[in-house]
C-alpha cells in the first residue's frame, strides 16, 4: 500500500435546503508533506467537532481502489481523489483485512484502526447525489479511521504497511456489514464480540449498544 494523495481542506461555508451549513469535506490534494498530531492533521479543519476529529477519528483513510466504482455509480469520471473527504487516498487499502485494532505505518507515523466510517448528509452535498448515502452503506467501502499512536509526519508517495495485527478477526467491513445488514450471518455475536475490543471507538460502541438494547 502507499499514499496515492494526501488530502487537506479549510472550513467551507455553503446554504444546503436553505440553511448554512459548514463543512471541511472538500478537500484538496497536496503535494506538501503534512505533520500527524493526536487529534487531526495540521492545516485540515474540521466543521463538526462531534461527528469529526478528535482522538478516535484523528485521521481518515479511503482506498483508491474503491474509486472507479463511484466514477461508474456517479456517472463522473472526473470525480477527484480527496472527494470522499479522506485525509490519505492509499492504493490497495482493503477493509475486508484491516482489522479493528491493527496498527498502520503511514510516513513516519503510527496508527491505529479505530472505527469504520458512517458518512452525514455533507458526503452527499461533495458528490452532488442524494442516494449517495444509501450507495456508500451498501457497497461495504466505508474507509477506515484511525487514532494516533506516534505523531509523525506523511507525503503522498509514502509507504503504508500493517506493523502490528489485531488478535481477532472483526475486520472494518465485517463490522460495518454486521451493523448494518441483519442478514449478514451472526450479526448479533459480530457486533458483542466488537464490544470486547478496547481499541474500538466509543462512537461505535455506543451505537452497538443501542443497536442490540444493552
């Protein structure tokens, strides 16, 4: 795997069903090295302090492999790395082998997978498609977030390796499907076990909780 762009933004400010609303999912590819701290990278603003940032969601990953799907889905061969608001567009980034828990090297720092990702309405706005929601849900390619173990500093061109392996095999896209599909085989016992993980974010946690009324 390796940084295929590295994706940072500004708060933007835009009227969506008439209200004002403000994002940082717009990002643009840099080519400038970017310095990973705790809680974000620095230069990339975060609208949304409760739905982004922060220690469990300090970073975000989307593979570039999951690109071409959308490019046919949307009808838009010109849809840009960093569309999804992803920090790192990484090549061969596949959710069905990082687990919850992995540790990742990209650049010089070192992460840990924390969480799928549940995209907002503002995913929408960015692709200028109202079932991108649904879309997103079902196709499974959710990205990954992570939490900072070392703070360091990343590039695209960079190396992206799996440094350290979960103990389990609850996988960012077996989590996502067992939350979300409930034909999805032992769903229930799939998301009890995720609960047993101290490397999953709280978000998550709580929303397993609610799921299954514990």
């Amino acid at each position: 795997m390796k940084i295929i762009s590295t994706n940072i933004s500004k708060i933007k400010t835009l009227i969506h069903n008439g209200k004002e609303v403000k994002t940082g999912i717009f990002k643009i590819s840099t080519n400038e090295p970017v310095v990973i701290e705790k809680l974000n990278i620095i230069g990339d603003e975060q609208a949304d302090l409760v739905n982004h940032g922060g220690v469990d969601k300090a970073v975000y990953a989307f593979s570039h492999n999951h690109y071409e799907y959308w490019k046919q889905t949307l009808e838009n061969d010109n849809l840009a790395v960093g569309a999804f608001g992803e920090n790192f567009t990484i090549s061969d980034l596949d959710e069905s082998n990082i687990h919850i828990g992995d540790h990742i090297r990209i650049g010089t720092a070192l992460l840990e997978v924390s969480q799928p990702r549940v995209p907002c309405f503002k995913l929408a706005i960015a692709l200028n498609n109202k079932n991108s929601l649904k879309l997103f849900t079902q196709h499974y390619c959710t990205g990954v977030y992570f939490r900072v173990l070392e703070q360091g500093v990343a590039k695209t061109g960079d190396s992206v390796a799996i440094e350290k392996k979960a103990s389990h095999d609850i996988s960012v896209k077996t989590l996502f499907q067992a939350f979300f599909d409930k034909q999805y085989p032992g769903y229930e016992s799939v998301l009890l076990a995720a609960l047993e993980l101290p490397e999953l974010a709280l978000e998550w946690q709580t929303k397993i909780k609610k799921k299954l009324a514990i």
